[in-house]
C-alpha cells in the first residue's frame, strides 16, 4: 500500500516502572508520553519543570532535550521514535509539533492515549522488520489526540484544588486500598456528582475509573517486576476476583495478564533517546 510509504518506526518501549533520564539531541522524531508518575523536563537548557500525570511532548532534531524521573520514583513511560518522507511531511504541515515554546502538553484522555501507543507497537512488533499500514494509520490518530488535548484545563478554587490533588495522589500511591469515595465526598460535604465532578478536574477520570486504571498500573509494575501469579497480582491491586481484574486487564491493555508479562519483560534497558 504505497500510500503509508515514507515512515519507520526506528525505537519504541512502554515502561510501566520506567527510571532513568535522557539528555540529548534527537536524531529522530519521538512522542515521549508520560502516562503515571512524576518527571522533569527542560528544553534548550531552560528552567526545570515538574510535571505529574499524563502529559506528551515531541523531541526532534535541532533541539536539546532534557527530561526524566524525579530521583528514587518511577513513571510509566512510553515512545515512538520514527522517520522518513512521510514524516517529514507530518513537521511541515505542522500535525508533527515542533518549535514550540513549551511542548509539553497534558492529555485528554490518558487511556486512550497510551491504548494507541500499546497498539502501534504491538503491530510493529509482529511486523518487523516492516512497517504495517495500519501502524501509520494509528500514529496519525495519536497525533491528532495530541493536538485535541490542546484545550485549555478547567481550574478549581484553590482550597479544593489542593485537597483533590493530594487525594489523586494518594490513590495514585495506594491503589490498592479500599478506597470509599461516598465517604470522602461526605468528609468535604460534597453530593457524589459533585464529587466526582471536581475528582475529574484534577485527575483527568472519575474517582472510580481513576482507581481502576492506577490499579492496573500497578498490576503492570508487578507482572513486569515480579514473579507473583496472576491471582496474587490481582489481591495486591485491591482487586479480589482473578477473572474480574484479567477482564479489566485485557480492555486496557488489549493483552491478558500473561501475554503482557511475555511482550513486556523486565530488564529490557527502557531506552529512550531516540
């Protein structure tokens, strides 16, 4: 299909405990995503950033690019590095951002972000040493999620802010617990939709759905990173039944348990400089 020619794919990886940094200048073109966790980023040798969550950035050639984990945290990390006529032209026409002042750019919808990466990869990897149509086909879908996450983020008066970050924090650190969140909307006399309203503002998902996805965050660390069954993976998440947590597992990460521990093993490097 001559018309997806012009675009390899030269690195990729997803890491749910990724650590490490990168500083350098980019041979190729990358979208670096941070799906989890807490990372630092500068461009050019400016000022240091912090950011938290699901944000996405483009490196390229022709810039100095820095960024990485905060020291003694992991994230969970994810790339594609590629080249070619084809995205030559993605630069030109500008649906490839580069030159921007600050690229870093917080996702809309997280999920679906990191599910298009997953599958861009999982079809590579199948398909080496060739590039698959449909790989570019998703890659072009990422970079239009990229650009519609351009809209501005709705902001909450300071004292709920500071409360509802801290809570996304510790859900995000303590997945595991039972979480009650009637309870929690209760404590700040808050009705559940309310709640769950200003939950989202801050985390990017409702209360609930936002457990979901930091337990199997978790779940992904521990399949990666241990040896634990799959049903002791599932007890340590928070989540009680096997078949239950392998159904939310497969939806999210388009894999069961056992096939995401085969295509993602520990110890392959987490490379990311592209």
């Amino acid at each position: 299909m001559n018309f997806f020619d012009g675009h390899a794919f030269s690195l990729y990886d997803s890491t749910p405990d990724h650590q490490g940094e990168s500083r350098h200048v980019p041979v190729y073109y990358g979208v670096q995503y941070n799906h989890a966790g807490r990372f630092r980023f500068a461009l050019n040798h400016g000022p240091v950033m912090e950011y938290e969550g699901a944000y996405a950035f483009v490196t390229h050639p022709g810039a100095f690019f820095e960024y990485g984990n905060v020291p003694g945290e992991t994230r969970h990390h994810s790339f594609l590095c590629s080249h070619g006529e084809r995205v030559g032209k993605y630069v030109e026409s500008g649906l490839l951002p580069t030159g921007l002042e600050n690229p870093v750019r917080k996702i809309a919808d997280p999920d679906r972000f990191l599910d298009t990466m997953l599958r861009i990869m999982q079809l590579l990897r199948r398909s080496a040493p060739l590039t698959p149509p449909r790989a570019v086909l998703l890659y072009e879908d990422l970079l239009l999620q990229f650009h519609e996450s351009e809209l501005a983020e709705p902001r909450l008066p300071a004292f709920q802010e500071e409360y509802f970050r801290h809570l996304v924090s510790e859900v995000r650190h303590h997945p595991e617990k039972p979480w009650d969140f009637a309870a929690e909307a209760a404590k700040r006399s808050l009705t559940p939709h309310h709640f769950r309203r200003l939950f989202k503002t801050v985390a990017g998902l409702p209360p609930r759905q936002f457990l979901i996805r930091c337990r199997l965050e978790l779940a992904a660390t521990l399949l990666t990173g241990s040896p634990h069954p799959v049903g002791v993976v599932a007890e340590l998440c928070g989540i009680g039944s096997e078949f239950y947590f392998s159904r939310l597992f497969k939806e999210k990460f388009n894999l069961s348990p056992l096939k995401y521990r085969r295509e993602f093993p520990a110890g392959r490097g987490g490379r990311t400089n592209c």
